[in-house]
C-alpha cells in the first residue's frame, strides 16, 4: 500500500465536525483512468469536478461514477473476461462484477465520450460521435447501457480493461462510495473530451506533472486519485501499464483532525483509528 504524502489535507467542509452515529452505506462505484502513449511516456486523461458539487466538487478525477441498478442487465453483448473473473479480482459476486464492468464503461463514455465497446470482439468504435443522442440519453438515464449497445448492434469491450484499485470513502464523509478502479487505452481514433456536466475542464497530462500541479496547489487531488498517478509514474509506455500483475486490495481510509487541518490515514498508519468497525456501514 502506497503511502500517502505528509501534507496531503481535505477540503474543509468535506466532514462534518460532528461524524454521523450511522455511517452512510457506500454506493458501489467505477472508475476509469484512461491512458495513452506520447513520445515522453503515458499520460492520464483528468477532469476537474465542477465546484459546488456535492461529492469532491472542483477536485480533480478520473471519470466515474455510481452504479446503475441497470448495469447488472446480464442480456448485455460482452467480450473479455467473464463476470466471475473480474468478482475475483474485486473480491465480489459475478452480478457486482457485471454492474461494475458495464458502469465504467457507461461512465466513460457519458464523462468523456470514449466508447469501449466496438462492432465485434476483435473491433472498436473508431469515432463516437455518431453515438452522441445516446450519450446524452444514457446520462440522462432515458436509457440503459445494454438498451443503447442493443440499438447500436455493439459488444462490450471488456477486455480493454484491466482491474487497478478499490478505496471505500472514510466513514467519516456523509456520501460514501465502495469504488473500484480500472484502466484501459484510449482507442485508436478516438478522442476523450469535457462534453460533460460534471466537469469545469479536462485534459491529459503525465502523471508526474499532475501530482506536480497538485504540489503547487494548481488541482485538488483525492488520496486515490494520487496514488493511481503515483502508480502509473512508474510505467514507460501503457503497454507495461496494462501488463503489469497486479493484485487489487480494498482500502478504507479514515479522517483524522491535525493541527485544525483535515488529514487521511491508511491502515498501518500510527495514527489510524484502531478498535473500530472499519466496515461499519457496508453492505
């Protein structure tokens, strides 16, 4: 477990002075780090959340978001590694493995118009713009993910994916999210952009450079946010990014108060709350 920089604080406001008797249940989540090679090494595409938001508002992220009760539709057209594969790697059932499979692709296309999904099992959609109705209908909820792959006769990509991370928001936060974390490729011929709502900006940048923003206050960055970028600083071309054995281990961070700053703590840390039920609140 990487850990996290000394000076690494939260927004103030993001925790209530007063934590919550019941912690909140997390939403299962998905995120997507998407990469791309350039002459220098990998980038990562990021988005700054519009601020005001009610969960991590002007941060920088990853594309993502909630599951759908409507990705688990087991009908969906799918290539690549099976459910129960994927249920191993984030340590779930196949039926959460399927939901959370098919929300990081929906949420990818929805937050930044990259489509992982293609005609057959050995194609990819080339250019996405055709599909811009449905990508606007799908982050409406007006349709399902396998409605929208059914109308356009496309299969989901699954093997474009790779597992990466799980973090559970601290029991401290009132919105709480269980967030699996994948990366895949940008496709060839295809373009991520910041046609989204959620997002004031986006672009791609080298994870170096990113935490270096951060360092200088330029982005807001969250704890796994930081240390995927930190990860992927390690890696010269996506190829190894997405060759590399990894083994996925869930972390539940915690919020501690140092010196009137908000700080978080990975387990292992000295300061980490011990004699509690970390789990509290999951289902």
């Amino acid at each position: 477990m990487r850990e996290l920089p000394a000076d690494m604080v939260l927004p103030e406001g993001m925790v209530p002075d007063e934590p919550p008797a019941t912690p909140a249940v997390p939403r299962d989540a998905a995120t997507v780090v998407l990469i791309r090679d350039t002459t220098t090494g990998p980038e990562v595409f990021l988005q700054r959340r519009v601020a005001g938001m009610a969960f991590a508002g002007g941060m920088t992220v990853f594309p993502g978001g909630g599951v759908d009760r409507r990705d688990a539709d087991a009908s969906i057209a799918w290539t690549g590694p099976e459910p129960a594969w994927w249920g191993r790697c984030f340590d779930c059932d196949p039926a959460l493995a399927t939901a959370l499979v098919c929300a990081a692709v929906r949420e990818t296309f929805e937050e930044s118009g990259v489509l992982l999904a293609g005609p057959d099992a050995t194609s990819v959609v080339a250019d996405t713009r055709p599909y811009a109705d449905a990508r606007k209908a799908l982050e409406n909820r007006d349709v399902s993910l396998a409605q929208f792959l059914a109308d356009a006769g496309l299969v989901l990509r699954a093997d474009l994916l790779r597992p990466w991370a799980h973090w559970v928001t601290p029991i401290e936060e009132p919105r709480r999210y269980d967030t699996r974390f994948f990366v895949a490729v940008l496709p060839d011929g295809q373009r991520a952009d910041d046609v989204t709502s959620e997002a004031s900006d986006a672009l791609w940048q080298a994870p170096a450079s990113a935490i270096a923003d951060w360092r200088e206050g330029r982005r807001g960055l969250m704890p796994p946010t930081w240390a995927a970028l930190a990860d992927l600083d390690e890696f010269d071309s996506t190829a190894a990014v997405m060759a590399a054995d990894r083994t996925v281990e869930k972390i539940v961070p915690r919020v501690v108060r140092r010196g009137g700053t908000l700080h978080v703590v990975l387990p292992g840390d000295p300061e980490y709350p011990t004699g509690t039920d970390n789990e509290v609140g999951r289902r």
